[in-house]
C-alpha cells in the first residue's frame, strides 16, 4: 500500500477575502497548493492575480491555469494532486477555515485510511464573523478524499469508497462565504 500523503488544494479565481487564512489553517498538514483560474467559473472578469500573490505570501504553491468551469477546475487539480504523488487531498472552498482539532482529527483518518470521503459540519456566518447562522446549516461539504479511490462526480460530490460524515464534536469548519461588505454577499449569492 502506498504510503500515506496529504495536501491541500484549493481551487479559485478571485475570492481572496479569506484565502490566506484558510492556507494557513490548512498548512499544519502539509503543502497547500492553490489552483488559480484565469477564468472565472461565471464568465465574469475578476483580479485572480490577487489570489496568486495572497495564496504565494501565506506560503501556497500557486498553480496558475484557465478552467472556464468548476467541474474541469476541481478535476484537473486532483489530477495533479495525483501526480505530484499525494494520496489524500483536503478539498477547502477559499472562504473556509479549519478548526485545529477537526485537522487534527481529519489527519487521523487519512493516517489509519478509516474512510476514503469525509464530510464534516460547518458554521456559516452573515456579514460579520460575529454573526452565525443558527440554527446550523444541515449541509455537510467534503473535506478530505482519498485521491486512489475517490472520483470528482460535480462541483462538490464526488462518488467511490466509505463516506464517513464527522459530528460537530470533531470540530468544524469556518464557512465565511457570506461575510463581508454586501456587494461580495450579492456576487456569492449570484454565482
């Protein structure tokens, strides 16, 4: 069996507001390697140079291409993620912060190889970090994949393998989609 290795990868385009802080919440697991499109999934323009410069500072490998659609962005980086010889990807969106006792616990189950999809509970917030959704969402978004045994089905589903689904007790994930002034709540609504 291959030996386990973990990575992160995160795909974006220009939502930058959060993205240093999810790579350095990630790091502590290892490398995080950001995939910046020069496309936006919506067709609209964006400074995805923004991206690349904050995801390089917070310590990222930046990994610069043209993905005109989320499915074939995801998919072309977890082919990557293979070929750079990773075994296990964690699979943030850019505006979402992990907690370290959920890393640390996601991490175990990577190391044991306990599931090969893992989903995890989140907090969303409106506006402000100050202002959390209650009662919590019901969504529970993967987190971690086993890159040998799962495949990319669509933005975020993907099929293959045991799905373990992780209670809140395990820790959580900051969803900060929402935070910010209204025109970035308006254009995460929109697209």
């Amino acid at each position: 069996m291959t030996p386990v290795r973990i990575g992160t990868c995160i795909c974006c385009h220009d939502d930058v507001a959060f993205l240093a802080e999810v790579v350095r919440s990630f790091a502590a697991a290892g490398p995080v390697l950001v995939f910046v499109s020069r496309l936006a999934w919506n067709g609209s323009e964006g400074s995805w140079q923004l991206c690349s410069s904050a995801a390089s500072a917070a310590g990222a490998e930046v990994i610069v291409g043209d993905w005109p659609s989320e499915t074939l962005h995801r998919r072309e980086a977890l082919a990557q993620m293979r070929e750079r010889g990773f075994t296990h990807a964690f699979i943030p969106d850019s505006d979402e912060i992990v907690e370290p006792g959920l890393l640390e616990a996601l991490v175990g189950i990577a190391s044991s190889r306990s599931a090969e999809r893992v989903c995890v509970h989140m907090d969303t917030y409106w506006k402000f970090p100050s202002y959390v959704i209650r009662p919590r969402e019901s969504l529970t978004p993967i987190v971690l994949v086993d890159l040998e045994a799962v495949k990319h089905v669509s933005i975020r589903e993907y099929s293959g393998g045991r799905r373990l689904v992780l209670g809140p007790e395990y820790g959580l994930l900051q969803h900060l989609s929402y935070v910010g002034d209204s025109e970035r709540i308006l254009r995460k609504i929109r697209t």
